[in-house]
C-alpha cells in the first residue's frame, strides 16, 4: 500500500487510483497489480488488473504487445 506523507496524509487516493480499462475496476497504485502497455499505454490510459491481465495471455487487446507491470 502506498503510504500517504505530508500534506497529502488526511487527502484522497486521486493520484494514485487507475482503473482496469476492460472491467472498470478500481486499481490503487502499490496495493493491487497493475500492468501497462508500453507502446499504446501513454495515449489511451490502459491499465489493465491482474485477472484481466491472466484472460488476455499477457497481451496488448489495441496493439497485441507485451504487457508491463507498474
């Protein structure tokens, strides 16, 4: 889990929340396994969880490249 320090301590989980781009699951950076594309991930925001990750085979579904863990 990430740890909240300084001013950001009583905030939200904004910076460090993605969701799956497939099932729309809430991934919080640090607590759950996230994986990126490395080619298309930076233009089209693809997160993907970690079951979504195992039902693609490790594979991209826009670009069929390997997928990254953050």
């Amino acid at each position: 889990m990430v740890k909240l320090l300084g001013n950001n301590a009583c905030g939200h989980l904004g910076w460090v929340t993605r969701y799956c781009s497939i099932c729309s699951r809430k991934l919080v950076i640090g607590s759950n396994a996230i994986y990126t594309c490395p080619k298309c991930g930076h233009t089209l925001n693809a997160y993907f969880c970690l079951a979504d990750y195992n039902r693609l085979h490790g594979r991209c579904p826009y670009c069929k490249s390997e997928l990254v863990p953050i």
